[in-house]
C-alpha cells in the first residue's frame, strides 16, 4: 500500500510539472488539492511546500538533474523529471530525514504509473546524496540565481548595486501579512486577539492597519477573519488606500479592481465613499464580490474593459481614480514564483503598451482637480518610471505629485514621479506608486 507521504510526493511532482508546462502555480495547486482524496487532507501544507519550493529553485535544479541522466528522459516522461525535481528539492532544501526523503519519492514513481523507473529515482537521488556538498558548492556561485538571464540582465541595469538583493529577496519565503479592518478594531486590539489564540504577529511601525504574523497558518485559523476583521494583504498594498488621499465620500474608479484587496481596504477607511470596482474579468470579479460580502462592505461592482469606458461608463466624472495596472509581477516573484517562469521580455513590451493605454483612456475620466493613483508590483523602469514620465510628457493637464508616507520614507526611493519599493524593504512586496493630479488650469 502506498503510504500517504509517497502519495504527496506525487501530486507535487503532478502540480510542478502543470506550472512548467505553463499553468499557473496557484491554480495548478488548486487542481491537485481538488482531486485529492480526504485520506490526504492531512498532506495539503507538505505538497504546498514542496510545489512552491521547486518551482522557486527550479531554474538551478533542473540542470543538476539532467547532469546526472545517463540520457534525457522522453517527453512522455516529464512528469518523471518533475518528481526528481521535487525529490532534489527536499534534498537540498528542505529538513526532511534523506532516507525519508528519498525512500517516499521512490515510491511516489509508481503513483505516476512509472515502476520501472523507481530504480532510476533511487540512483539518482543517492547519487544527489553522497555529491551534495560539491553541489551545494556550486550552487552558492551561481549568479543567476535561479532567475532567467532577461530578468537578472534588466536588475543589473536598473539596480547596478541592488540587484543581487533583489534577487535573494525574490527567492525568500514571504511573510503572511494582515489587513486589520481599522473602522471595527484597532492593531494593537487585534493583536491582543491574536496572542490571546497563541499566534505571534508583529506591528510595522509606520503602518496603522500591517500586522506581520511571525509564523504563516491558514486564514481559517485567524480570529475573526470570517466575521470580517481582517484580512491578508501585503503592507506595500496597503499603501494604495491611503496615498490615493480621498476626501470623505468622493466618487471613487478602482480600474482594475480583482481580487479586490485595495477597494476593500478604501471603503473600510471610508464607507460613505462612492466607489466603483471594474474589472474585466467576469470570473476573478466573483471574489471581489465575495470578499466585499465578508467585509460587509458595499460598492458597484462591474465588469467592464478600463480601456473602453465608452462601454461602462456613466459620464459622470470621478474625484479619484485608482489604476493597479497590469504588471510583470516581478515585485512579487517571492508570492509567485512561477512568474520567473512564465513572464518574457515580450510580455513586458505588451504590458507597457496596455499600461500606457490605461492611463490615456481613464484620465479623461478624472474630475478636474482630481487624482489618479498609479500602482504596479513591478520593479522595472519601463513599466514605472518611464511609464509615468512618458504620460506625463504627453499630457499637460497631468501634475505629478509628491507621495509622503512614513513607509515610503523609510523603505522606498524615489524613482521619477514616483516611488520605488523593493522586494524586501521594510518586509514589503516589489511595488510602484505615482500620483497625478489633473491641472485645472490645462484644462
């Protein structure tokens, strides 16, 4: 009989070898868990780890792997290459007895209906073993650091003295931060709360509603989370609500609102806001809706393209507009690491095309004497910088304004019209913020 731990061994190697194919890590995981039987409800955290954790490391393991392959498996065999993966990750990475470690990704080869190959992950994996000091030698001097050479190539240039921080902050293991909903408690009540179940968290300083938990558990664990006091999102994300600086009930755009994280945390600042969560995606909307249902929180919720408001708008202009632009995603690698994956060059020259539409088609939009609030999780200049100094270039109307937050100050640098956060800083996410106020004197 198959033992349980084998069994996980197995789904990770199933969701590892979906992201490499091209999926998504998240909903890769998402697939492996549904098909789960409840025997292995007990195993969800270890295939999570072992799934996050060789895709993190992916770009170094494969090739000692494949260094160590008599011949390169078939392409019928990949998943056999993605358990090796999973087993050189345990092996390197994680602190599980070798033996064990060893002995249940064995096993695991014959869930992947691959019995003659067991003997093969045996060997290899034993091989791994006894050459692993000579391995982890080697792996201490690569300068690629398990990043794309695109990517590492553009870090260089953009940050000549940081980029290696960058790197080794987006290969960390990110912290669980939470969102207290500040209009029903406070921080420090909050975290009174959470001592009082025996679950440490600490403050950020220069964040009234960031509470950094100093071990991560599932949100189900957490008081209050269904009832609506809190809720998970990155303190570098929690900057949105209040650099977007609205006044008491304005008319407020969230553009490009799924999940819903940032409108949330607006309306629980201000309730009386008239705000407005477009998205164009029908499907993600559903949890902006489900999100707002578990804040008891009320707004429009719409689906729409932010580049057609001839579509969905109402011709009334609003006071504020919060545009969280897609992105590369490369703030946030340390979330999802299968971005260093999937993302290419040629998705960044896309991104900032949309991005740069974005900003043409909303700002007519803008009130005059309004504001509009431009957010990335990218850590590239083309897509921050350039992209805000190029907008304002060719739109006169469109005054950058200057950011002031303790958060910013401590943990940002200014980049152009805008701020800088780096992966890392300040436990933060990679994130971009500009505002620009619309001049009614260009009008």
């Amino acid at each position: 009989m198959t033992s349980p731990a084998a069994a996980a061994r197995a789904s990770a190697a199933q969701a590892v070898e979906a992201v490499r194919a091209g999926r998504a890590l998240d909903s890769a995981l998402e697939q492996v868990f549904a098909s789960l039987p409840p025997a292995l409800a007990r195993e969800r955290a270890l295939i999570q780890e072992m799934t996050y954790g060789t895709v993190r490391w992916l770009l170094q393991l494969e090739p000692v792997i494949r260094e160590r392959l008599e011949k390169p498996l078939k392409a019928k065999d990949r998943d056999l290459e993605s358990l090796l993966l999973v087993g050189l990750y345990q092996l390197l990475h994680m602190q599980v007895a070798a033996h064990a470690a060893v002995k249940e990704t064995v096993e695991a080869a014959s869930l992947l209906k691959k019995e003659w190959a067991k003997g093969l992950v045996n060997a290899l994996l034993r091989r791994v073993l006894r050459e692993q000091e000579t391995i982890r030698a080697r792996l201490a001097q690569d300068d690629k650091l398990a990043h794309p050479e695109w990517l590492l190539a553009r870090l260089r240039q953009a940050y000549p003295q940081d980029w290696r921080a960058i790197a080794d902050a987006s290969n960390a293991r990110p912290p669980l931060t939470l969102r207290v909903h500040l209009g029903r408690t406070t921080r420090d009540a909050y975290r009174a709360r959470l001592r009082q179940a025996g679950i440490g968290a600490r403050a950020l300083p220069e964040m009234d509603s960031a509470l950094i938990l100093d071990s991560p558990l599932p949100v189900e664990a957490l008081p209050g989370f269904r009832e609506g006091d809190v809720s998970v999102q990155d303190a570098a994300a929690q900057l949105a609500a209040p650099l977007l600086d609205c006044p008491p009930g304005a008319r407020v755009l969230d553009a490009c609102a799924a999940p819903g994280g940032k409108a949330a945390h607006l309306l629980e600042r201000d309730p009386r806001l008239e705000l407005v969560a477009l998205d164009v995606d029908g499907t993600r909307l559903e949890s902006v809706h489900e999100n707002f249902s578990r804040l008891g929180l009320r707004a429009a919720i719409v689906q729409g393209d932010a580049a057609r408001p001839e579509d969905w708008w109402d011709r009334r202009p609003f006071d504020r507009i919060l545009l969280d632009a897609p992105c590369s995603a490369t703030g946030v690698i340390r979330r999802h690491p299968d971005i260093r994956l999937h993302r290419t060059p040629k998705d960044v020259e896309r991104l900032v095309a949309t991005q740069a539409r974005l900003l043409d088609r909303l700002w007519p939009l803008l009130a005059s004497g309004g504001k509009l609030l431009y957010v990335t999780c990218s850590i590239l200049p083309e897509e921050n910088r350039q992209q805000m100094e190029a907008f304002v270039a060719r739109q006169p109307q469109a005054c950058a304004e200057t950011l002031a937050h303790p958060a910013l100050a401590q943990h940002a640098r200014a980049e152009g019209p805008g701020w800088q956060i780096l992966p890392g800083s300040g436990d933060m996410d990679g994130f971009y913020y500009a505002r620009l106020a619309r001049n009614p004197a260009g009008v």
